[in-house]
C-alpha cells in the first residue's frame, strides 16, 4: 500500500465538521501511531475514527508537537520519537485528530507506510524515532 490520505477526512475538511482542523495541541492535538497491519488490517478507505485501527496501535501515540507546519498545502512536523515500544512489527505510521471526546470520534488523517526513515521496524523495548519525508508528512 503507498501512502494515503483517508477519504472521510477529506469530506470532513471540505464540509468544516468539528475535529477535522490539525492546528490543535494536546487533547486537540495531532498524533502519531505505530500500526501493525498483522493486527490491525490492512488500509482501508471506509476507516474514519481511531477505533476502526486500534487493535493494530503499537506502544504509545505520540504528538505532532507545535512545530507543526502548513505550507503550500503540505503538513509537516519534527520528528517524531515513540519511547520504549514493544509489540509486533510495525509496518506504517497513522495520523489521527484527537479531540476532548471519546475515542470513537478521533479522526484518522493519514496512513503511511512508504518513505518513512526507520520503517518498517520490530520493536525490542527501545525507541523508535519515525522521520518523516524531507518534503513533508503530506501534501494536499
């Protein structure tokens, strides 16, 4: 699978909903997640929320921080580091909009899963730093 933007993020950014802006921070932030597809399933367009992918999360989310970046329509962000991961193989990377509700509402952004430094990896308890694309974590 190459990298992809979901289809219901897309919809949900032309139509304004709520939760669909990535310019928040903390419990509005932008996360990263390992994913293992063994687990989890392979990319599939019909995923909107968080939950469609949590039984492949590996370790510990981790925000995009405030070094956030939106220009000329590519999102970028530092590095991310994942510390301490164990688990299964992690084969891509997801990005997600958290928001103050339930998980069931966090909506999933993008699937990534080629041109990413340091993936494919199997965790063994240590860190896991996911560098992104010198272009950028995606452009629309």
């Amino acid at each position: 699978m190459a990298n992809a933007i979901y289809p219901k993020w897309k919809a949900a950014l032309l139509q304004n909903l709520a939760d669909s802006d990535l310019d928040g921070s903390g419990t509005t932030g932008v996360y990263a997640a390992l994913y293992d597809v063994g687990a989890g399933g392979a990319y599939d367009a019909a995923d909107e929320f968080y939950t469609d992918l949590s039984a492949g999360i590996v370790g510990t989310p981790v925000e995009i921080g405030a070094t956030k970046s939106y220009t000329n329509g590519v999102f970028d962000g530092a590095d991310v580091t994942f510390t301490a991961v164990t688990g299964a193989q992690c084969e891509a990377v997801v990005i997600y909009r958290r928001n103050a509700g339930a998980n069931t509402t966090w909506r999933l952004v993008a699937y990534l899963d080629t041109n990413i430094t340091n993936l494919p990896v199997t965790p063994n308890g240590g860190d896991i730093t996911v560098a992104w694309n010198a272009s950028g974590i995606f452009a629309l």
